[in-house]
C-alpha cells in the first residue's frame, strides 16, 4: 500500500489532494508548518525524517518564494532526504514560466531536482488559482469592491484548485505520469476586470478591477509585510499579463485526467452559493 506524504496539506491545494486520496483509500500523512500532528518546517531539517518515514510518494511544494540560496535549497535538500528515506515518487508544484525562467527563479532549483532524482517524477505548472479571488490574496478586493491589481486589460487563464488537485492526486498513485511536466490553466483566458464582473453578477454586488502602477502595487505589498523581492517578483506576473505575455491556455489538465478543465464561470458559481464571498 502507497503511503503518501503531502506537504502544506492545510493550504489550497493540499487539503484538496489530501481530500482526494482519503475518500479514494489511500494513506495520507499531510504536514504543514502551522497544523498537523507532526511538527513540520520545510526550513528545518530536523523536522522531515518523522515526516517521511514509511513514505513511497510525496507532493512537494515551497511555500517561500524568496530567491534567496537558503530558500531555492529547501526543496532540492529535501528531494535529497526523500529518496534517500526511500522516497519512489515526486509530485511537485512549480509555476508557469518557470521552464523558461533563468537559474534566480525560486522554483527553477526545485524543478532541476526532482528531475534529477532517480526517482518517478510529475511537475505542475499552473497559472493563478481561480481560488486566490475567494480564499487568499484577492478575497479582500472582491469583499471591499475593488481589485487593485497592475494587470491592465490583459487575460490569464485562471485554473481551478480541484483541477490542480485532482491531477496531483493522479500524478502520485498512477505510473501513467511519470516523466510528465504539465502546464495547467483553464479552458479560456479572461482579464481581472471580466472576473470581477463575473463574481459581481453572482454575488448580487458591483466589484470592479482597478489597474494600478507597478511601482505603487509593489509598495503597497511591501507595507502589508510582504518581502520586497517576493513583492516585485508577484508583480513581474501581473506585469506580464498586462503586456499579453500571461500563460496561454493549455490542454494539461485534459491530458492528465481526461476531461476539459472546469470554467471560471462554474468556480464563480459554486463560491458564490456556498457564501464564500458574503
């Protein structure tokens, strides 16, 4: 029997993938800094030799995207560890753009050490989560009413954390995807301003996107405490978008699982009835 090993298993989408697997049998031990019945600190190594014991399988993500060496060497340390422990599979979530990103990128690092490992490996990269409008970063905008965001009129092909889920769940019990780096995005591509129409109708409210300068995006991050290499680093993405260089919509998620990608519409629908946005 797989035991499997999911790291941020409390954040979107592992508590999704840890959800998945139960319901489907498997054995899952889910980790996170913040929760868990096992300490656990991707910045301390002490903490993962009770995390993967008895481990075949694991999901890997890194939660700091500051560039710095300390940070880009968590992951491929902990890559190390896990194959050593007998670690036999590696699912990790990395980025779009990553594959084209030079050596500084956070996530580049990552990337080159699960492919290195010895072992079966599947890299996820996704475009912004349809869940960041709901659960985290821009849930306060849709709340307040206004999106302040550096992404002009430019159009990204926001994908759905269950889509995510559902093949990172796949990827860790089906050899079929060993080998595979899949670009997940959803089925069409549509600027902040549309989605925010699009959860204004649902919602009953008047939400607007509201485009910002990049300079002024970045200081605002930096005053709510975000660090200001990761500040500018988030904006670079908004930048891209506003520039038509977001991700272009890909097929990964009907070439992992069989299935067209869920629309933003249905994500926007489901949210809105189970009163995430009240």
């Amino acid at each position: 029997m797989t035991n499997l090993l999911i790291l941020g298993g409390n954040g979107k989408t592992g508590r999704r993938i840890v959800r998945r697997l139960r319901s489907a049998g498997h054995p899952v031990r889910a980790v996170a800094r913040t929760t868990g019945h096992l300490p656990f600190d991707l910045g301390d190594p002490t903490t993962w030799a009770p995390a993967l014991d008895g481990v075949t399988a694991a999901y890997l993500l890194e939660p700091d995207l500051r560039g710095s060496g300390d940070h880009r060497a968590r992951i491929p340390r902990f890559v190390a560890q896990a194959v050593a422990s007998g670690v036999r599979r590696l699912v990790l979530l990395s980025a779009y753009g990553v594959g084209e990103a030079g050596d500084s990128h956070p996530l580049k690092a990552a990337e080159q050490a699960v492919r290195g490992s010895g072992v079966d490996w599947t890299i996820l990269r996704p475009d912004w989560f349809a869940q960041n409008f709901s659960e985290s970063f821009w849930r306060q905008g849709v709340l307040s009413g206004e999106l302040f965001l550096p992404a002009g009129d430019g159009r990204t092909p926001f994908v759905d954390a269950e889509d995510i889920a559902e093949v990172a769940a796949a990827a860790l019990t089906d050899d079929r995807h060993s080998g595979q780096t899949y670009q997940l995005t959803g089925p069409r591509a549509i600027s902040f301003g549309e989605a925010a129409d699009l959860i204004g109708k649902a919602t009953g409210r008047t939400i607007r996107h509201v485009d910002v300068e990049p300079e002024v995006f970045v200081e605002r991050q930096v005053s709510h405490g975000v660090p200001a290499e990761v500040a500018r680093l988030l904006t670079g993405l908004f930048v891209a978008i506003r520039d038509g260089r977001g991700s272009p919509v890909s097929d990964g998620v009907e070439l992992a699982l069989g299935r067209p990608a869920r629309p933003f519409e249905d994500y926007v629908a489901e949210t809105a009835a189970a009163g995430h946005w009240d």
